[in-house]
DNA sequence: ATGACAAAAAATGAATGCAAAATGGTCTCT
DNA sequence: AGAGACCATTTTGCATTCATTTTTTGTCAT
C-alpha cells in the first residue's frame, strides 16, 4: 500500500533543462529544483500562505523531503517560514530590492574585473557578437529579445570570470530579483533604453582593453542604473498607454 | 567503533552568542546554528563521513530536524550531500579557495563602495581606533590581536555599507574560509604584514576621502594579497600549526 | 447583531518505522 | 593464498505517525 496518492499526470518530470552537475539525483533535490523553479517563475502570489499538503499533492511526494527543500529555500531567501506558521514567499521590500540590486552589482562588477584576466579573443568575440544582436533588438524596438540578449551578455561575462563559487552565487541573487529584473527592462523609458546601450559599449570597450578596475566601475554604475529604473518602475506601475507628462 | 567524532558528553554548547535576531526558536533553527558554528570551527576533520545517527545522540534529537539543518548547510557550502552515502564535510580544493578568496575580494570591494555613500565620521573615527590599535598589536607582534581587530575593521566596513543582504552573503563566505583565513594571518612572513598595515592604511585614506571607486580597487588588491598569502602558506604549510591547547 | 470564549479542525514540528542502498566481513573458488 | 562473490549489518531516504500549536467555527452572552 505504498501508492496512497491517485496518480495524477506526472508527478516528477525529468528536470532534463537543468545544470545537472550537482548530486540532485536524490527525490528532494529533485524536489528542491522543481520547487525553486516554481517559485522563481512567479506561481506563487507574494506572501500567499502555502499549504505543505497542498505542495505535496501537486508534487506526489510525502512531507518530509518537501520540508527539506522548504528549508533550503528560505536559506536562499526564496520564501520565509513563520515558526508554526508556515511557508510564504518572501515579499521584497523596496529596501531589499535596492541592496539585492546593489549586491548583484557588485557581483558583476566583480565578475567583470576578473574577467579581464583571463578571457580570451574569442569570447569577447562572442561578445561583441551578443552585442550587436542586442542593437538590433534596440533598434527594432524588441523588447524581449532585448532583455534575453542582454541577459546573456552579463552571464557571458560572469562566465569569463572562470569563477564557479562567483557563478553558483551571481545565480542565486539573480534568481531572488527575477520577475522585477525583467519588469525593469520592459521601462517604457526610451532614453533610459539608449542609455544602456552606450553604456554597454563602454562595457564591451574596457573588456577589450582588458580594464579591469574600469570595467569594474562601469558595471556597478550600469547596474546602479539599472536599480534606479527598476524601482522608479515599480514606485508607478502604470505603463500600458505611452503616458503624456 | 567508528566514531570520527570526540564524544564529549555534551560536546555542542548552547549559542547564546549567537546573532539570535532570526526567528530560529524552532528545534532545527536551533541545531542548524549550533552544527554551523561546530563545522566551521573546525571540529570535524575535512573530508570525514558523519553518520547521522552519530549526530543525533550528540544532539539529543531525532534524525528528521538534523537532516533539515544538513540540507541547510549543503546548500550554504559547509557540507556536501553524497546520495546514500551521507554528509562529510566539504573539502576545499586550492581552486575552490582561490574561488572564495575572489568572492570575498569582490563582497568587500562593494561594501567599501557602499560605504562611501552613507557612512558617517563617527564610524570612520571608529574604524581610525580599530587601525591604531591593529597598529599597536602589529608592533607588539600580537598575532592573534592583530587577527581579530583587522577582521573587526572588515566588519565594520560591510556595515558601514548598510546593505543587510550584503553583510549576510558576507558572512556566509567568511564562515566558508574562516580557518583558512586565519592561518592565512599566521603566515610568518612579516613582509607580508608590515605590506598588509600600509593597505590598510590606503584602505583608510580612501574612505576619508569618500572615494568609493579608489576604495573598491584598493580592498579588493588588500583581498588579493591575503588570498597570495593564504595559497603560498597553504603549500608549505610546515609551520608549527595552531594545534587545540 | 456583535463580540468573546471555547471546542473542533487543520496545519506544523518532530519522532518513529520501513524499504532500499551501501558498507564490511566472511566464505568460496581458482 | 588471493580475488571475487555473497550475506549480515549499518546507514540513508522517504513515508507515516504522534504531539503541539494555530486557525477556524460554532455557541453564548451582552
């Protein structure tokens, strides 16, 4: 009588699209994956009360391996547990934005300057080719592409730092501001829009020249700017008509 | 009888001292504290299997909340989780810290760019006190003073950045490498020490002087030239270890 | 009708139980 | 005697169960 829960669908999909290395064959990291995703991508509401029970039908599994990958979630700063109360997903004030932002820039910042020891021509080649996709996304005003692109060119880098502990936590953080990280981009501010773009070049420049110390300024004002868009967006969130003032 | 661990009768003292502000008055708050704290300073070998059973009896408790703080701990990097095969303390290969030294490198850089931003002449008086009394250790050959009033100046600086994400990161990555560090400091070379008064001199210069930027670079060449000493040391470790008194 | 109190229901925290995997030792076969 | 296979013990992973705490609900009094 193992199998007391009804067999609905599929309840462990292979996670095939995930990095794989770690030992997460295991069901609670299996579970912790999944879950982390879930949350990640916005499932939840913010601060909705979330049942254990519930999370254990939805993913056919007992209690105990999900509380172990509860835990380790609020650990990552994912969601927070009330003693006796639960698991909600954690709010963001605007004050954790604003330092989550800071620590990313600093992260980036740190990744940019260690890349400049060690990358070689062809991935700022890559680079440099990330780029001018992303103009072109610029220039056809697409905004999602953009925001991919982009996104790809600052992991590029972070992987030119050859750092995996820099990589595992660029990651993390990044995973914590995600939702407003996109919603930052989709500004309608076209000048901030131009803006990052020459700030990139500048990016792509000193990477070139290998500047370290200078890249490492100009990634952490890049993502400073960043900050300041993001929390201007969210302070009016009100955005769908072109407004007139 | 494969007890890798000195079975003291209650080997884990309560933390009292510890940074209670979190709401870890449940039982696995707690023991994820004090397992934390028994890792990092070093009471189990590297590398030596814990059975959890082993730790349970030394903990009082049963296996459940013990394996909720392991998981904990995996995921901050203390531990590695084998499948089946149990937790053993993390290893930490000479790349893995050259890694944290980097990262450590990179949270200081920005917290001493933070700094500039917000911190106060009473802090940077503070901070002054701390270096001459360094000063006074480092004439006196106190190692040990010297050790911790230089990290209390670290400390001191993260704060300073008023960023409370920053200075948890902070702190996750210093418990990471704290014995290493601190043997780091024990390298003999007085060279190296007398080099590493003048930084913290420039280090002080700088955040006189707000100059975020020229803060940024100069902590995070101090961190370099600790993670050198750390390396160098580590390869010939043929000193007359700190051995438990 | 509203508020307070109390009991029931549900959810969480921790312990125990059970199956699968790994470890260790012994035995057999060459 | 040595290498490999087999079995017993230990250990891990997960499910289930028990005990508290919280939340809800129903009733009563004002």
């Amino acid at each position: 009588m193992k199998s007391t829960i009804p067999d609905t669908g599929v309840p462990i999909a292979p996670t095939a699209a995930n990095g794989g290395d770690r030992q997460e064959a295991s069901l609670h990291g299996e579970i912790l994956l999944r879950l982390r995703d879930y949350v990640v991508e916005g499932n939840i509401p913010d601060g909705a009360r979330v049942p254990e029970r519930q999370l254990c039908a939805m993913l056919g599994i007992s209690r105990t391996p999900l509380r172990e990958a509860l835990k380790v979630l609020a650990s990552e700063g994912l969601i927070e547990l009330l003693p006796n109360r639960g698991a909600r997903v954690r709010q963001l004030s605007q004050r954790d934005l604003e330092e989550l932002f800071d620590v990313m820039a600093g992260l980036e910042s740190l990744a940019g300057r260690l890349a400049c020891e060690a990358i070689t021509d062809e991935e700022i080649a890559a680079i440099e080719q990330l780029h001018y996709e992303m103009y072109g996304h610029y220039l056809h005003r697409d905004m999602h592409g953009y925001f991919q692109t982009n996104q790809r060119i600052h992991e590029s880098i972070v992987a030119a730092a050859r750092n995996e502990t820099l990589k595992t936590a660029y990651a993390n953080f990044a995973g914590r501001i995600r939702r407003v990280r996109y919603s930052a981009n989709f500004a309608r501010k076209r000048q901030r829009w131009a803006e990052a773009m020459r700030e990139h070049e500048a990016i792509l420049d000193a990477l070139r020249r290998r500047a370290g110390s200078e890249l490492s300024d100009i990634l952490f004002q890049h993502l400073r700017n960043k900050r300041a868009a993001a929390i201007e967006h969210l302070t009016e969130p009100h955005e769908d008509a072109p407004a007139s003032p």
